[in-house]
C-alpha cells in the first residue's frame, strides 16, 4: 500500500517517492533510446490477459511500476518504434513526454478562467493561424482528435447556415417533420468516417450526407461535387457544408482545395478541410505548395500527434471566423460567471469554443515540441519522411514479387505481394508481419485488392527500416504462397 501522511494523497516519504519517480522517468528514456532493438509489437499471452482482469488490489507505487513494466510496456501497440508504419500514427519525443509529466504536475483545468496555460494555449492557436494564413479574426481550440475537430467544424457550418438563412425558417421545417432533408453535406467516398458520424451526431443524419466519387488519383470529382450541389438546390435542399481531405485514410491524397474552395464561395457554402496528418505538411516548403487554397478554408481539422510529433492525443481545430466558432458553443450559466478582474476574468474561454468544460493541458506539450524543435526542424521530418515513401515506392518497383496498388501522394504507399489468392495472402502478410514484431504495416482495399499499406510518420525512419520491411514482406509472402500451394 502507498504510504501516505493522514488523509492526504501526497507520500509520507518524500525522498523515496523522488527516488522511485527518478527511477521510473530512467526506464521510460531508456525504453525510447533502445526502441529499434526491441519488436515493434507483440502479442498479449493469454496469462497477461488474465491478470489484467483481476479485481483491485493495492499496492506500493515501487510495486505498480514493476507491474508496468512487465505486463503494460512490452505490450503496447509500438507507434513509437521506427517500422511501426501502420494507420497513421505518429512517433512522439522526449520533449514531448516531458513536457506531458510537468502539465500533469500543474494539473490545470484549461476550460477556462485567468491563468498562463490558457495563454500558452492561445499563443499555440496564433502560430497555427499564421501557419495556415488565416485573418487575426480566427479561432482555434484543442480537442481529442480530428474526429472530434470535424464534428466541431460540422456545427459551426451548420450554425452559419441557421444565422444566414435565420432560425425562424429551420424550426418551420423541423414542425413540417423536413429537417432531416433540408441541409446536405459532401465529401468523397476516400474521407474520413468522422465526417458521416459528425452529420449523425449533429443531429443532421448521414441521410443529408453526399458522397462524391473521386478520380484516379483518389482526389474528390470536383465537377461532379458541383453537380451534386446544383441538383440538391433544384430539389429544394440547402448545401451548407463541404469536407475536403488533405492526405486522405487510404492513400494520403490530396483534393483540389483551390477549386473547391472557389465552388464554396460561389455557393455560399462552408469549406472545411479534414487534414489530419496532411495538414501539417505545411510545415514543409517543398510540400506545401500542393496545399494551395487551404488559407481560404471556413474551418481546418488536424493533429499534432501524427505528423507533429506530439504525444497522444492533440488534436486542434480552426476556425476563420471566430464569431460563429464562439456562437456555436457558448452558453451562459450562473456557475460560469465573467468578471473584469480575480481568476473568472480572461473572457473568452476556451469552453466558448467547444464542446469541454473539463480539459486538459495539451497545448503545453505542443508548445514544447514547437519551441524546442521548430517548424524548420519538423518541416524537415515531414519532407523526410514524403522522401522515404517514394524510396519504398522505387523499390516496390524494381521488385517483381511486388506491386504498387495507388500512386504515392505523400508517406502512404499501398502495395502487395503477386501471387494466386493475393487477398488472403496479403491479408496473412499483413498479420504476420506484426505478429513477427518486424514491422507493423496495417492493410486496405483499393479497387477489390487487398493492400498492404504503409503510413511513414515517425521521425525515426530511416531507409534501413524501409529495407528491413521489404525483406520480411518477401519472406513471409514467400512461405505464405508456398504453403499455399503445398
């Protein structure tokens, strides 16, 4: 049991607690500086999942530390690690993990009030907004994810179209049981499945929700964008929003903000950007002219933690205009009193600008990594990490046992092995390559083919893992077919 002075929580013994803390910070660097002679993953036995359900018991923290080290980091899902290249998950630093354990010793509530986090958190929105060229007018805030960045953007479109078209005529067509019908939306069948749940969750339903076939790059039809929006207004309906994806889930393609963004304006209708990880090639100069147009987005959605580095999770979302980002959250309550002066000043908070009242301090990690790194430095990881996409792409094609299955936009390459039966052997691949703690690739399907399909985020790739994956996906596709074919 953790030995304690009277009812408090804070340990009796405050130069073995420093001891231990000392301790635990030595293992966690050590776990990172030695990340490539450990597998990337493994899975959990049996016996591990058993433990981890038994019933509360309590213990020293010199103890539940050693319980973590045995049963929690040998068994993580290993995005740390350099031939971690599935989904899209980033790589996290030290900075970061530091910067995490002094936000946790503050313990700051960053929903609101008078306080130094909230500005570090605004100073972080500033620098975003330079970095994308938005107006001093625009407002950010930091949240879980994209997923929850999208669902915001979705409610301020639709609280933009409420103002433009006035409330009087929403609530005559939600009496006329019309509402459902009345907005519609559109993005392309390679976005993100938040867009749909943000419609579902903002009560607009997935009904309202239009998906846009995409060309032979993966990038959304804008011709046909255009007609569905025509065709929706001739039949009555209101378009109000449109997502763009900038490095889309599968293939890492890139829609065509600036003629998106000039059908928008023409329609009157809001334009917001799904950037997740793609997004933050703005920190590249060699990349980021091909996100041309994304300054004249209505709202952006991205993550730090991908492509940026930071620790899990901070994600953030834009706003151009900051007026409709607060009208759509900010409500008035007793318990939430504004004053001039003492800690209930500094009006607007950031609980104004989203749907938390309770958050955490995510911008100070993201304010060390881009302090300490800088956009140069992060810019660099971005490009680096393009650069080692289209060496594995180069390699695929030079290797007849393998084939590219989409073009290569940014980091994410899909290939598979050639072979009879290529979906279930890939598909196999794909689980053996993990379950060898070699490389962890996860999978898609493009067109009917079931894809091997890597996601370069980490900074710390080199060629050498690239060669590393190549050399099992070659092995293992090889015993795989041979057993096939026994």
């Amino acid at each position: 049991m953790f030995e304690t002075v009277g009812k408090s929580l804070d340990p009796a013994d405050w130069t073995a607690f420093r001891q231990q803390a000392h301790k635990m910070l030595d293992d966690m660097l050590d776990y990172t500086e030695n990340l490539s002679s450990r597998d990337v993953w493994q899975p959990m036995p049996i016996e591990l999942q058993t433990r981890l359900r038994s019933p509360l018991t309590e213990k020293t923290l010199a103890e539940a530390h050693a319980e973590f080290m045995r049963d929690v980091l040998p068994y993580a899902v290993g995005n740390v690690h350099p031939r971690f290249m599935g989904w899209v998950h980033g790589g996290g630093t030290p900075v970061g993990m530091i910067a995490e354990m002094l936000a946790a010793g503050l313990n700051a509530n960053l929903g609101g009030r008078n306080q130094a986090p909230i500005e570090i958190e605004r100073q972080v929105m500033r620098w975003v907004r330079d970095l994308f060229g938005f107006p001093e007018t625009a407002s950010g805030v930091f949240v879980t994810g994209t997923s929850m960045a999208n669902l915001i953007g979705c409610l301020c479109a639709k609280t933009n179209v409420n103002c433009r078209c006035g409330f009087s005529r929403i609530i005559r067509m939600i009496a006329a049981k019309a509402a459902p019908t009345l907005l519609t939306a559109y993005t392309s069948t390679a976005a993100h499945i938040s867009v749909a749940q943000a419609l579902d969750i903002s009560g607009i339903g997935t009904n309202a929700l239009r998906k846009i076939p995409v060309n032979a790059n993966y990038e959304m039809d804008v011709s046909a964008l255009e007609q569905a929006i025509i065709a929706d207004k001739q039949a009555g309906k209101t378009p109000f929003l449109v997502v763009a994806t900038v490095g889309t889930v599968d293939v890492g393609a890139i829609d065509d903000l600036q003629k998106i963004a000039a059908l928008c304006q023409h329609e009157n209708v809001w334009f917001h950007i799904d950037g997740a990880f793609g997004a933050l090639a703005m920190l590249a100069p060699q990349l980021a002219p091909r996100l041309a147009g994304i300054e004249l987005a209505d709202s952006i959605a991205f993550d730090f933690h991908k492509w940026g580095q930071v620790p899990y999770d901070a994600g953030f979302v834009l706003v151009r205009d900051g007026d409709i980002h607060q009208k759509t959250f900010a409500s008035p309550a007793a318990y939430l009193q504004r004053h001039e002066r003492g800690l209930s000043a500094n009006s607007p908070w950031a609980c104004d600008f989203g749907l938390d009242l309770s958050r955490g301090f995510r911008a100070l990690k993201t304010w060390f990594t881009l302090s300490v790194y800088g956009n140069e430095k992060l810019g660099q990881v971005v490009a680096h990490t393009c650069e080692l996409a289209q060496y594995l792409k180069c390699e695929i094609e030079a290797t007849p046992e393998l084939e590219l299955l989409a073009p290569v936009a940014l980091n994410i390459v899909c290939f598979r092995y050639r072979c009879d039966d290529a979906n279930r052997v890939n598909t196999e691949l794909v689980i053996a390559l993990q379950e060898s703690g070699i490389a962890v690739p996860s999978s898609t399907t493009l067109n009917g083919n079931v894809a091997i399909r890597t996601a370069i985020v980490n900074h710390r790739t080199t060629e050498h893992d690239i060669d590393i994956l190549l050399a099992a996906v070659l092995k293992f596709g090889n015993a795989l077919t041979l057993n096939n074919n026994l």
